[in-house]
C-alpha cells in the first residue's frame, strides 16, 4: 500500500523535520505551506511540496486534490501571539483562531470524506503543552490550541467505529521554530504599568537556556508514533518540558 501523509506548515520547524521524518522512512510526503519552496528537503520522487493557506477554502480543496489519497493527515500550521487578554485586539484573538482552530477543523473536513470511505487513516493534530498547564499572555494563542484539543478527542469517539484514528502530540517550547518570530508583531501591552513587570518575568522564563525545551526531532518522532502505532495515546508530549508538564497534570 502507498502510504502519503500530507502535513501543513513545512516550511521550518516541525512540520519541516517532520516532512523529512517521513521522506527518510519510505513514505510518500505531501509537504505544504503557503509559499511552496522545494530547497527546504531533500529531492525525492516521493516528495511533493504544495501551496496551502489554511484559512483559504479554496486554497485547501486545491492541495487535497492535487494530493490524491491521503493515508495521514498532520495538521501543523499555526502561529502564536503574546500579550495581556485585556490588551489583545479582538482582530488578533479571531486571527488565532482562524488559523490555529479553524484551519485545522477545515483541514479534517476536507480529508475525512476519504478515510470513511476507506475505512482508514489517520489525523494528528499539533497543539501545544501549554494546553496541560495555565500560562499568563498567551490567553488566546492557548485557548484556540485548546479547542482543537477538544474537537480532537471527541471526533476520535465518533470515527473510531469508522476504522479512522485521531491524535493530539503536545510540543513544549522550542528555539527551533519561528514561534517567537511570529508572534512578535501580536504582542500588545507589554509597556503598560500593570503588566510590565510580568511580561519582563515571563520573558526571561522563556529565554532560559538552562530550562528543559523541545526539539523538532522530538516532535517530529511524537507525530511518527500517533500516526504508525494504533496503540499510541491520544495525547503524546514531545519534548522534555512537555513530558514534565504532563507529569505534573497527572
């Protein structure tokens, strides 16, 4: 059987070393992103690098049908914001949402047609360890990786009769993504009275060297588990934080 996995977001980080995961494993690999670069993997006939914008109805039929059959889905796009609840815009919290919620339920969607069909496959979904522990300003980024959490696990009831598996793989922080990159310019309030001192606290959390972080490889191992191993967890932490963290909310 050719087994094609397609994963969004590859263009750095995770979905990045997880598309090479695959491609060193003998699979098929559908790697998207919005601006398709084929110098980010090795050449392969096994390889396929297609344009996806998440939030782009269009843009999402387009990729699963230039995909053909899909036997895993990994729904890794996202993108992260930081600041006060009370100071984020609106505009930034649904923008979160879009991409991080939305995108990955339109994603499901558009590929679960084939695997009732099939009686097959697989979805894993790449959320967060922040999901198991409550952080201050990342209100929104957390609450839009805690809805697909939600959507996840009660879709895995409805499926699984239909011979189709659903997984969460929880990432800790990374130097090996363009998280930070990305949510600089949705930070807001940072410099009001009330909030700087901790915004300061939090940051010099964030930036410690010497504290536990997750590596790519690390996700990109926690996703080739949920998606090869029927045994697998529902929710699998990847990465030394995300491990202790899920100690901890057990």
């Amino acid at each position: 059987m050719t087994r094609t996995v397609l994963i969004t977001g590859c263009s750095s980080g995770f979905g990045l070393e997880t598309a090479r995961y695959f491609l060193d494993r003998d699979w098929q690999v559908v790697a998207t992103m919005r601006t398709p670069r084929t110098d980010l993997l090795p050449a392969s006939p096994r390889l396929r690098v297609l344009a996806l914008d998440v939030t782009d109805p269009r843009s999402i039929a387009h990729a699963v049908e230039a995909a053909g059959p899909i036997y895993v889905l990994v729904n890794n796009a996202g993108f992260g914001a930081a600041s006060p609840a009370e100071l984020t815009p609106l505009a930034t919290v649904r923008q979160l949402f879009e991409t991080n919620t939305f995108g990955t339920l339109a994603l499901m969607q558009a590929v679960l047609p084939q695997f009732r069909q099939r009686r097959a496959g697989v979805v894993v979904n790449v959320t967060s360890s922040v999901t198991l522990k409550a952080l201050p300003l990342i209100a929104a980024y957390r609450a839009s990786k805690m809805a697909v959490n939600a959507f996840t696990e009660s879709m895995a009831i409805e499926l699984e009769p239909l011979g189709v598996r659903l997984r969460l793989v929880l990432p800790g922080r990374s130097p090996e993504t363009r998280f930070g990159d990305n949510a600089r310019p949705n930070m807001a309030g940072f410099d009001h009275e009330d909030y700087a001192g901790l915004a300061q606290k939090v940051f010099a959390e964030f930036q410690d060297t010497s504290a536990p972080i997750t590596h790519a490889l690390d996700v990109a191992e926690a996703v080739w588990r949920a998606a090869t191993d029927p045994a697998a967890p529902m929710r699998i932490p990847a990465g030394a934080d995300a491990l202790a963290w899920a100690a901890e909310a057990r």
